[in-house]
C-alpha cells in the first residue's frame, strides 16, 4: 500500500497531526492508551473498575461504588492521555451503578458524579460512556512493534467480560486500525486536487478502496466469537445512555454537580455512530443525507467524539471537493469515477453489513425489559435509521 506524505511546503495543507489522527493508527493512538498511570489518588476507582466483572457478578454493585472515596480532580494535574483514562474509569463505574441491578437508578451519587462531570468538562465530552472509552482507548498491544489488531491487543476494561465482550470490542479497534490508510490518504487528496492531478488523486483514492476492503474483511468477522444472544443479554445492556430510553424517560440527575441543579440530564449511549470513520468519509466523499431527525442524530453523535476528531470531520467536509472534481474528469480520466464508486460501494457495503448484524444480534432477539430491541443504544430507532445510512449511500454512485 502506498504511503501518503505530505509535500513540504504545502499551502494550508491539512495535517493529521493537529488532530489527533495517525497515519499508522489512526484515530487510534499509536500506544496503548490502557497502559497509562494515574496519580496515586485515583488507585481505589481505578482498582474497583478493574474489578468490575467479579462485583457485576454479586448483584450488588451500588453499594461498593457508593463506598469509593470522592477525588478531588481539581487538585490534579493530569495529561491528555491521563484525563481519557480517568473519563473511562468513571464512564465504566457509572454505567455499572446505573444497570449493573435488576431496576436501574436514577440518581448517580455524588462519589462518581462530581469527578465524572469535571473530568467530561476538561475533556471535551458528556459525562456518559461513549465509543471513545469503550473502544478507542479500551487496548493494550502485547508486542508494540506489531500491528493494532486481533491475535496482538487485548481489552483493558470489561463490565461482565468474557469472550464475546472482548471480541465485540477488538472487532471495532481493528476497524479503527484499519481505516488509517483511508485517513492518511485525505490530505493527498486534496493536495492533487488543489494542483489539479488526476494521479495524485487516483493514488490516494486507491488506497482508501485497500483501506475499506479491509475494514469490510474485519468486520465480517464479528460472529466468529461474538454471539448474537450473548452479545444481546451480556454485553448490549450495559452501554444504554438516558436519553430517548423508555427505562429512564427523564434521564439521570447527577448529585452534587452545580451546573445541572439536582435536574435530570439525557445523554446518548455508546454507539458506533460515534466513531469518526464513516462521518470522515461522507464528508471526504460527499455522502450527503437528507435534513430529518436522522441527519439531527448524526451531527448530535459528533458532540460525543473527541473534540479534535470532530474537528476533523468538520474540516475534511469544509475542505473536500472530490465528488465535484471526479464529476469533472471522469470523461477524460473514467478510472477516476471506477475508483470514486468502488470506494462508495464499499462503504455502502458496510452500511449493509452493520444493518444486517444490527437485526441478527439486536432487533431479533426477545426483548427484555431496559434492553429494548427496537431502540439502539443511542436511543434510536436504529433499524430504520441504518437502513436510511445504506440507501442514501447507495444513491452517491456516479453514473
């Protein structure tokens, strides 16, 4: 695969490295974010959401996390990488205290919710679990020299765990691996289409098709280790948020927190919807969708990605003139439309892929109560909504 570099001396050349992206991972960091230490005043959160898995097991989760010591994060002074270990930590014991009992609780106690809360506000992000911590810091590489992928990473933080947890999770880390060639292939892009090289641009393009066949490859494999009932009954319960979910209709007050008044607060569960792979490539591709309460959801999950990486999205979409640029050379140059519709197609497929996971592992499974099977984890009407994604791609093939 052809490595993409930038030409020094580029004018207003988009560099990955202002946000946060890798071409060798990625939205994913280039180290193993799970390894991170944290300051000695986090040990007792730290070491009870490592237990997570075996305090799930008694049914009486509430009470050991009420009895955790509250930190004072102010006093802290943590790094990047430091503040999204923290965020996951707090992220897992919230949603642990909120599902981990038969009926689900309404009110996060102050222990969990102050930290939790100033920590999503020096970060960036709600005070929720969302796909960054499950997944995109969620691994350790057991051998940094070799790739981010299954069979060399491992999950760092379960709630029941498992096989089927963990694969469910590794299948979405290797995704985030292998669209890094996708993403370094942006800024090559719009180089070739600043200087007007058809070349340049079918280079670039080309990769990102090796980039998406892969992608597709490692996500077919999802079954291989992730059942659909054990997904649906071990693994989906616990990553609802509290908005749109029938189990808390007024959403979650979170004590002591000022800034929200002992009021409830709604926030989205984890979702793949807030991974930045798909949103970079609409927008880098043109992939539009229509201005309804689907589009509104969409841009809502931004809010719940790393802000740089939403930057990210914001400014490929800003940037990108590609659909416009092929329309314009595809008569001299037909390769050009070949690989723009081929990359399409393959996202499309991937659309198809995740809708047909979403009716096997989700939508037909028994409904249980705080589980429900027609709302996704997002607080979605999911099934209508993916099949809306898949249509609307499908409708971007050039003719």
């Amino acid at each position: 695969m052809t490595r993409i570099n930038l030409e020094e001396g580029s004018v207003n050349a988009l560099k990955l490295e202002d946000y946060d992206v890798s071409q060798e991972s990625g939205f994913l960091t280039t180290h193993s974010p799970a390894k991170v230490q944290l300051p000695e005043s986090f040990w007792q959160v730290q070491a009870y959401a490592a237990l997570l898995p075996k305090y799930m097991s008694t049914g009486k989760i509430r009470q050991g996390i009420k009895n955790l010591s509250e930190v004072d994060v102010e006093r802290e002074t943590l790094d990047e990488m430091q503040l999204r270990r923290v965020m996951q930590v707090y992220s897992y014991l919230t949603h642990a205290y909120v599902w981990g009992e038969p009926t689900s609780a309404k009110v996060l106690p102050r222990n969990i919710a102050v930290p939790f809360y100033r920590i999503s506000q020096s970060i960036g992000r709600p005070p929720v679990l969302s796909y960054a911590s499950y997944a995109l810091d969620n691994w350790i590489r057991f051998n940094e020299t070799e790739p981010i992928e299954i069979g060399n990473i491992m999950v760092s933080q379960n709630f029941m765990g498992g096989l089927d947890e963990d694969w469910f999770i590794l299948i979405h880390i290797e995704i985030e691996a292998k669209a890094a060639p996708a993403l370094a292939a942006i800024p090559r892009i719009l180089e070739g289409i600043a200087q007007d090289d058809t070349s340049t641009v079918i280079s670039a393009l080309e990769n990102i098709k090796k980039a998406w066949t892969n992608i597709n490859t490692t996500m077919s494999r999802m079954p291989e280790a992730c059942d659909p009932y054990i997904y649906y009954n071990r693994v989906r319960p616990y990553i609802h948020g509290w908005k749109n979910n029938p189990a808390l209709p007024e959403g979650l007050i979170y004590e002591g927190v000022e800034a929200y008044g002992e009021k409830p607060q709604q926030f989205r569960g984890e979702t793949g919807a807030q991974s930045a792979i798909v949103p970079t490539m609409d927008s880098l591709f043109k992939i539009t969708h229509e201005h309804d309460p689907l589009w509104e959801f969409l841009r809502e999950m931004r809010d719940y990605m790393p802000p740089k990486h939403c930057t990210f999205v914001e400014e490929v979409e800003k940037r990108s003139t590609l659909r416009d640029f092929v329309k314009n050379c595809m008569d001299t140059v037909p390769k050009l439309k070949d690989l723009y519709n081929e990359c399409v197609s393959l996202i499309e497929n991937f659309r198809t892929q995740h809708l047909l996971f979403a009716a096997r592992y989700i939508n037909q499974q028994t409904a249980k109560s705080n589980n429900d099977t027609d709302i996704g984890t997002g607080g979605t009407p999911f099934m209508q909504y993916l099949k809306k994604h898949r249509d609307e791609a499908a409708q971007h093939l050039l003719k």
